[in-house]
C-alpha cells in the first residue's frame, strides 16, 4: 500500500509544483519515509524555480530508532550540489579549503573533490 501511494504521489509530483507550501513539503516527507521500519536522514530535496520536484536524497538509512548523522558528509554532498550548480554557469570551484589555528586541509588535495 505505501509502495503505491509513493508511487502515486511521485508521479504527481512530475505534474504540479507540489512542495510549493510547507504542508505540502510535510506531506510529501511522510508519504516518502513515513511508512518506513526504518529512520531515513534526507539532505536535500532538489526543486526547480516552480518548486517541482527534482531529486530526493537519502543521505543515511538507519535503525528502528536510530540513523548516523556524518556531518562530514552533508558537506560534501553538499559541494557536490554546488559544484554541479556552477558548472553550467562558468564558475569552476577548484578546491575547497578548511582552516584552522593549526593547519589546512585541502579538499582536493585530499581527492574529495
């Protein structure tokens, strides 16, 4: 049953800009994950200018009580959506660098991205 009403709402979403309103992200959320026996941790709901629905990402799947935030992760998941985004747009991100009072890290020095 929750297989098809996934599958029902996802194909509604194709149509109309529903994640237009916070109820409608609420609703869409719960039909995705809400009849899981498992906890699901999403990133990040990719929209277009009309609020249609692009992706939807599941960063970690869990537990029956329980899911593994990395922060690590979101970040570079995230960089990964920027530097997608940029592409396109001419902008080449080259390196991403993290500094601290004793030392750097370089992202690409460290083939993350």
């Amino acid at each position: 049953m929750q297989a098809a009403a996934s599958r029902l709402l996802r194909g509604a979403i194709k149509k109309r800009p529903v994640l237009s309103s916070w109820s409608s992200v609420l609703d869409y959320c719960r039909t995705a994950q809400g009849f899981s026996d498992r906890e699901q941790f999403r990133v990040l709901l990719f929209l277009d200018k009309r609020n249609l629905l692009i992706a939807d990402e599941v960063q970690q799947t869990g537990t029956v009580d329980h899911t593994p935030v990395y922060p690590r992760e979101v970040v570079k998941r995230a960089l990964e959506a920027i530097i997608a985004v940029a592409g396109p747009l001419g902008i080449a991100v080259h390196d991403h660098l993290i500094v601290g009072k004793d030392g750097h890290a370089s992202l690409k020095g460290l083939r993350l991205i």
